[in-house]
C-alpha cells in the first residue's frame, strides 16, 4: 500500500504551507495516521499524529502551536497545515498510516524554509 504525500515547496520564514496525503488503497479513518520529517543528515523524526480510535491528536513540541494534523474523509486524505515555519522545519516530510502490524509510508515531500 503507497500513500501518496504531496504540497511540498519553497517558502520564506514566517509563512504556511499545507501537506496532504492521499491513500487510495485503504481507508485512513481507520488507521493512526502521522507525519514524520527528516532533515539532511539527521534521524526521521515525529512531526504529529492522529489516532483512529478516540480521534486524538500529538504533536512534537518543536511544532506545536504551529502545525496542525487533520483528515478529510471525505477525499480520504491526511493533512498538516504548518504555520510561521521555520528555517529548521527545512526536511522531507513523510506520512504514515498504522494499524496493528500493518505501517504504510508515503514517498515523502521536500519542504524548504529560507531564512
């Protein structure tokens, strides 16, 4: 199963961009669903998440208050609405879907933040 993660770009400190990730094999609203980043030369990292069971969000202290984890199941998809980003927001950005023994990952998408 591919998740297919999208919205990446280039923006300046300060602005918003706003992930997004399809899953047209399964059905997200039953799965835990995450992001997780990875900077150059650094370990992938938790960004947010949001569990099927009880709806509950988490977000890594680094973003919260700025980052926003949200689903749309109507178009079955998981998005992250990232605010006043930051140069050290700068990774790819990964989705993820779990469940059980089952962990699915998208291809990730570059987000670049100048300074």
């Amino acid at each position: 199963v591919q998740l297919q993660a999208s919205g990446g770009g280039l923006v300046q400190a300060g602005e918003s961009l706003t992930l997004s990730c399809a899953a047209p094999a399964l059905t997200y609203n039953r799965y835990t669903k995450a992001w997780f980043r990875q900077a150059p030369g650094k370990e992938r990292e938790f960004v947010a998440a949001r569990s099927w069971l009880g709806d509950n969000t988490y977000y890594a202290d680094s973003v919260k208050g700025r980052f926003t984890i949200s689903r749309d199941d109507r178009k079955n998809t998981l998005e992250l609405q990232m605010n006043s980003l930051r140069p050290e927001d700068t990774a790819v950005y990964y989705c993820n879907a779990q469940r059980g023994l089952a962990n699915y990952w998208g291809q990730g998408t570059l987000v670049t933040v100048s300074s």
